[in-house]
C-alpha cells in the first residue's frame, strides 16, 4: 500500500535536488530477528519490498544495519566479556544482516552492494565514501557494515557520519518498539506525548534519548535533519523513504507545524 505525499511534506523533510534525492536508512538488528536471535527471512524480504518499491521513482538509498539480533557490545560486557573484542563481535553480527538484506532486494531486481568498515574482501566491498556515492548515483542501494569499524561507536551514530560523508539530505531512524519521540517514555508514562517535530538542542537539553547523543550532536552541527519513526507496520519505510512526515522530524533549526505547513 502507497501514500500520497504532499509536496510541503516532503520539501520541509528532505530539500528537493535536481533529479535525486539521497537517503541513509537505519535499520534496528532486533528488526531482522523479529524478536528472536537470528534473521527472520519473511521480515527481512518485507523491508527489502519497501525498499524496492521506493528505489525505483529515483531516490538514493544508503542503509546502515544494527546487530543486536546477534549481538550488543554493551550487554556482553555487562556479563564480564571484555567490551572492545563485544563490539567487534556486535560488527561482525551487522554484516550478516547487511548480507541478508544484500540477498532480498537483488531477488527484488535491485542492485545492491554491501561496504564494510572492516575488511571482508570476499562477502563485501571496502568503505569508500566516494565509491559508494558513484554507486547511488547508478541506482544502487549501498548497504553499510561493520559499524564504524571500531569498539564504542553505536550504529546511530554510523548512521550519521556516513549520511554526512555521502553528502545525504536526511538520516531516517527506524526505531524498535517506539514511532517517535516522545516527552517521556510512553511505556512508563502514560502522560507521555509524541513530538511531530523538535530540535536536536532541545532533545538533548530535556534528555530525549530515542537515539545517541553521539548522533544527534553530528546532525545539529551539520545541520542534517534526522526522522526518527516505527519499524512496526506495513508500510511505515516506503513512507520515510518517500519524504512523508511520519514519526518525529528533529531539526538544527524549529520547523512550522504540521498544522501550519502551507499557510
């Protein structure tokens, strides 16, 4: 199922170019598993649908993977593993995501290449900025693993130094288990609000943490507008990808109100 998307919907989301639009989609790695450890093929073929159906009207895709399916530097070391040689495994957890995915949107017709931070010649391409913006300008979906390639650094905050390097006009957040963000947690709080928009300076100052303060301070002082939206639903990544103003849009700058647009 598609949406019509309004023109001042995507124009406040993601600046119109000349011929293109560039994208960097995060997916979470508890997505893939669907809740249990391991990939979930019949999850994972319906992102890589979305994706596909998106792909084709001419927006540049770039994906960046989690692997918490697999495995969470943080948690292992929780448990007495040391957490620099966790993360490394969290990495490597991420490229066979990257994989998977790579699989379902080439039986989609989509070309696809997978770059890794860490070295993997046989399975993946290196990370190269500039070769991967050649592959997006080729109508390729470009997807990226193995994290930053170094312990400490979250896949959010890789989502938003490659959207950077890649010269992308949004980061797009699919979020497990929550479609925005909100004043507070909704599950604890039932008080709790969904923001439509926000600044990054005003996240952080009320301690808004659906994402890494680690990204969110890369976006607001490079000014590159972040949605933050579900992962639940059947269409909810065709929407984002589209430009349609779903979840919570977090800017440098205050942006007018839905209600407002068009006035």
């Amino acid at each position: 199922m598609t949406h019509t998307v309004t023109q001042a919907a995507t124009q406040t989301l993601i600046p119109p170019l000349p011929g293109h639009r560039r994208v960097v989609l995060k997916l979470s790695g508890e997505v893939f598993g669907g809740g249990a450890v391991g990939v979930d093929p019949n999850v994972v073929r319906h992102m890589a649908r979305q994706i596909a159906t998106v792909v084709p009207r001419g927006v540049q895709v770039a994906v960046v993977v989690g692997g918490g399916n697999f495995f969470r530097g943080a948690e292992l070391q929780r448990m007495g593993m040391d957490r620099a040689r966790a993360d490394y495994m969290g990495m490597l957890g991420t490229v066979m995501n990257c994989l998977a995915l790579q699989d379902f949107l080439e039986k989609e017709g989509i070309d696809t290449r997978v770059q890794s931070a860490i070295t993997m010649a046989q399975v993946a391409e290196p990370y190269i900025p500039r070769r991967a913006i050649r592959h997006l300008e080729k109508g390729r979906v470009v997807i990226f693993g193995a994290g930053a390639g170094m312990p400490y650094f979250s896949t959010d905050t890789v989502a938003a130094q490659r959207a950077l390097e890649i010269h992308a006009h949004t980061v797009l957040m699919s979020k497990n288990g929550v479609d925005g963000v909100y004043t507070a947690d909704p599950r604890t709080d039932p008080t709790a609000r969904k923001l439509d928009t926000i600044t990054f300076d005003d996240a952080l100052r009320r301690g808004l943490r659906v994402v890494d303060a680690a990204a969110f301070s890369l976006c607001m002082d490079n000014k590159l507008p972040m949605l933050v939206f579900g992962a639940e639903g059947e269409d909810t990544i065709i929407r984002a990808l589209s430009g349609e103003r779903i979840g919570t849009l977090i800017t440098a700058e205050p942006v007018l109100d839905r209600d407002d647009q068009g006035r």
